[in-house]
C-alpha cells in the first residue's frame, strides 16, 4: 500500500487517528493527517520498535490494526503457524512478567513462551494449564489485580512444597552464596590506579549486607563462605553445604567480565535444561531478582537463562545465580563500587525474595515493595 502521510485526509486517515486516540497518543478525532497526528505516528512507531518516519505503511499499518485488540476482546492461545499478534497479547506478556513468570520480551505475540508463562500461572492459580488465556485466565488475573485472595489453588508439586513453608519470611533458612573468593579464585579482577577491584571482595560485600537485611527480616541466613577463605570451593561443595542446613533457598552472587568493555548488565540464572525442563520455583525465584533489580537500578536487563551448573543442578532448594553487572564495564564499575549502589542491589534482591512468599493472589507490583517497612508488614501479619 502507498504510505499514508503528513497532508493526506480521508477515511483511512480518520481510522489510524481513531486507533491512535484509542491509544492515548492523540486526543481529537478527525480525517485530517496534521503535524499532531505525524508526532503521535513517531511516538508509536518509536514504542514498538519501528523505523520512525511518521508514515504510516504496510508494517506500520499491521502494528497500529494490532494494537485495537484490547486483552478480554478474544482468547488467547498458542495459534501454529500463524501466531496471534495484538495489544492485547502484549498486555498479558507485561502481567506475567510483572509477576515473575517468564513470557520473554514483551514482542506482542503469543509464542511458545508465552503459553507456557500462562500455564504455569494457570497452575498455581489451580486453573487446567492448558497455556490458553479464556475467560477463566482472564477473571484469575483480574482477581488479582484486585488483590482479592482466592480460594486454596492446587499448586505444582515443586510450588507446594515451597508454599507450604508458609507466605512468612521468619523462621526461613537462606543460603546466600558470595561466588569464588577461596585461595587465588578472585573471580574478575580490574585494576583502578593505585586500587585492585576484585569480583570476589565485591559479592562478599553485597552478601553480607544481604545478610543483615535478611536477618533483620527474620531470616536464618547462612553465607558459603567467609571474606578470606583458605580453599576454593567447587559449585558443588556450595550445593553440599546448603544441602546439609535444609535451607529454603539459595542465592548466588556474582559479577560478569569481558574483554569488550561496552558489555554490561545484569542476569540471573535458574536450573534447567533449555529442553523445556525447569525449576519452575527458581525461574520465578530468578524473574522477580531480575526485574527488581533492574527496575530499581536501571541496569541493562541481559534477561534470565536456564542452566545446568553444578551449584544449581545440585541444589535441592530453589536456586538462583545472578551476575550483578560487568566489572569490566566503567559504566557498571563506577557503580559497583559505590555502597549506596551495593545497598540498592540489596535492597532489590531483598523484596524479591520477600515476593516469593507472597501467594501469588497478593503479589505486588515489582519495585513497590518498600522494604524499609518490612519488619513491619511481618509483624501486622504475626
Ligand atoms: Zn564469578
């Protein structure tokens, strides 16, 4: 078709204006393309990732006509080949990943991934986890965007066990593990003049702040290692150790390091296999660590990746690893080294693990935890 632009009017005009009033991104409805209407064409096509150019042609046109499905106007489903695309499949994707559940980047399309996000809300929800988002789904996530609680869902064995723990931080073990730091095992080393920054040094610091924030929450909190220690441990002992104190998770911090300075970001890592099999409880466990952390700190969000690392094939607990940000990077450095930056990170692991044992009828929005009220919020609950 023959781009629509700045000077056109007529009907095709007056629909692509309704949709971009629908949209918020005009506020009058006419059939004439104005300079208005070329700037809320641009903001557009600037949100969804087009090439900005204020015309409106065949992709354009096919992102806009997409962009009218509100979610609730149809079912929701995994469609093969032809995938359903629309606003409405994006506005599900934010929800699950707002709550933890992985759905992967929020492309408007409802992928694989995104079925299976929605099957593993529809089982903790106690909803047939047929991936499918129908009426029931819908009323399940208006439930709680109401924050009512629900009756007592039929969780998945491995959230079972886990909730059956309780929704109450007191009385949990946490095992959080400061990574390398035995022997010469420094982890990423960058030098900074007369300074010597360490990977190893850095984490021990975050974990022991972690520590006290834990502690003070009412945790049983158990680091792997202290500052010094003489010996390397292998991913494995990390796994033995937490193993023998029972502990209800594990949390392991590391930095990143690469020979191209312009890497940066931040990533967390759970237990599975990229076939399909994965720790459901410590996916969610990796996706809330990851979203508060990059909400509250604006880091790049270099996403959460299944592994079968030692540390986390071996634990029997819900395991997660994230790489707090690249040494390397100055970007990242210089606020790495900052402890009011450390304290942030903190404070963003902090309300992520106290979001896993929230229901997830009561969960919250990421980053609105304040967690200087969380002694608090524990003790109204006791
Ligand atoms: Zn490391």
């Amino acid at each position: 078709m023959r781009s629509i632009r700045r000077g056109d009017s007529g009907p095709a005009v007056a629909e692509i204006r309704s949709i971009l009033v629908g949209l918020d991104l005009l506020t009058t409805a006419s059939d004439v393309f104005d300079d208005e209407m070329d700037e809320a064409v641009r903001a557009f096509q600037q949100n969804r990732g087009l090439g900005v150019d204020g015309l409106v042609g065949d992709e354009t046109w096919g992102a806009l006509d997409a962009s009218r499905w509100r979610l609730g106007a149809r079912t929701l489903f995994h469609s093969v080949p032809d995938a359903l695309v629309g606003e409405d499949v994006r506005t599900l994707q934010e929800r699950m990943l707002e709550m933890g559940f992985d759905a992967g980047r929020a492309d408007s399309i409802y992928g694989a991934r995104t079925a299976r996000a929605v099957a593993q809300f529809q089982r903790e929800v106690g909803l047939t986890p047929d991936g499918s988002c129908g009426p029931q789904t819908l009323k399940a996530l208006r439930r709680l965007g109401r924050k009512v609680v629900g009756g007592r869902p039929q969780w998945l064995r491995e959230a079972e066990a886990f909730r059956q723990a309780g929704t109450n931080l007191v009385g949990k073990t946490i095992v959080i593990d400061p990574g390398h730091g035995g022997g010469d095992d420094t982890g990423v080393v960058v030098p900074d003049g007369p300074l010597r920054w360490t990977e190893a040094d850095l984490v021990f610091d975050l974990a022991a702040r972690l520590e006290g924030r834990l502690a003070a929450a009412g945790m049983r909190v158990h680091l792997t290692r202290g500052p010094h220690p003489t010996e390397p441990m292998s991913g494995a002992d990390r796994a033995a150790l937490a193993n023998s104190l029972g502990a209800d998770l594990l949390i392991s911090l590391h930095l990143d390091g690469h020979d191209n300075e312009a890497a940066d970001g931040v990533a967390a890592y759970h237990y599975g296999t990229g076939s399909g099999l994965s720790s459901t409880v410590g996916e969610r466990l990796a996706n809330l660590v990851q979203r508060e952390i990059v909400v509250r700190t604006g880091m790049r969000d270099c996403h959460i990746h299944a592994k079968t690392w030692e540390l986390l094939r071996l634990t029997r607990m819900p395991a997660v690893r994230v790489d707090l940000g690249y040494l390397t990077s100055p970007a990242d450095r210089d606020r790495l080294v900052n402890p009011l930056f450390r304290e942030q990170i903190v404070e963003a692991i902090l309300a992520a693990v106290q979001r896993m044992y929230f229901p997830v009828e009561r969960d919250v929005p990421t980053g609105s935890i304040d967690v200087r009220q969380l002694r608090m919020a524990l003790s109204n609950r006791a």
